[in-house]
C-alpha cells in the first residue's frame, strides 16, 4: 500500500477513504487470464493496487504489475473505469475504501511469473469460463463482465 495511504490511516484510522486504483487484467497467447490468490483475504483477482501522489495512473498499472508478478507489461489498453458501491471494500485488517478501479489490459507482457510472495499466495493462468473461486469482492463484477465479453470474442 501506497506511503500516502498510509500516512491518511494514521489520520482517519480505518473510516473509509476514496481510493484510486490501477489494475492490468493480462491475457495470454491463449486467451487465458492472469490471476493471483490474494495473501490478505484468499480470493482471487487480477493484479493492481493504489495510485500514489502525483503518479501517472497507467504508470502506477504497470508498477503494480511488476510489484505483484514480477512481469513488464508491454501495451496497455484501457479497458473501463470502475466505481461506486460495488468497489467499496472493507479489508480483512478493517480499514475500509470506496475505490475508483481504472483498469487495463495487456496481451504483450514479457519476463517469467515471479509472484511477490507477501502479496500473492497463488497465481495461475484460467479460461475465461474456468474462473476460480472466491473472486475478490471488490473486482469480482469488473473479473466476471471482463470474462464474459472475452468468452464471447473466443466463441466468435
């Protein structure tokens, strides 16, 4: 989590903040999708995390990217901006965001999956129709629009 976070937490403790994200949904050569299990609360998404102070959003897309899975992400499309009460969130430590999710995705990233293991528990590449279970709550509406349309286009 972002310094700025952080530092907002020391101030409000865990009352909700408006949080900006930055995710990439990566999609492989055959048409699968990247997710990882999520170390703090075990359900799966795609990788992202909080924009910082004066960062350029699709930077903090591919920063995150690289934190989480250790992947560079080549182009990046924007794929949709996501908000209101389907992203608000209560984390497992109790702090609590209304977060605005702008997403991307990327079908040309280069480098092995390494996982940072103190984010990420597990990570696997799943068929669009083949999600795992749980989705993470707060991504799980924007995982599953994303899969359905993905599906679709592979269908023809």
């Amino acid at each position: 989590m972002a310094d700025y976070i952080m530092d907002l937490r020391r101030i409000v403790g865990k009352r909700p903040l408006l949080q900006v994200g930055a995710s990439v949904i990566c999609v492989s050569a055959a048409g699968e999708i990247l997710l990882q299990k999520r170390r703090d609360n075990h359900c799966w998404c795609y990788p992202g995390g909080a924009v910082e102070l004066d960062e350029v959003v699709e930077d903090a897309a591919r920063r995150e990217l690289h934190e989480e899975m250790g992947i560079k992400a080549g182009q990046l499309k924007l794929w949709g901006v996501f908000s209101g009460p389907q992203t608000h969130y209560v984390y497992p430590n109790g702090d609590e965001v209304s977060c605005v999710d702008i997403v991307y995705t990327c079908h040309d990233y280069e480098g092995t999956v390494k996982p940072d293991p103190s984010e990420v528990e597990d990570f696997g590449f799943f068929a669009p129709e083949d999600l795992p279970q749980p989705l993470s709550p707060p991504i799980a509406h924007i995982l599953l629009k994303f899969a359905e349309e993905l599906a679709s286009d592979r269908r023809g």
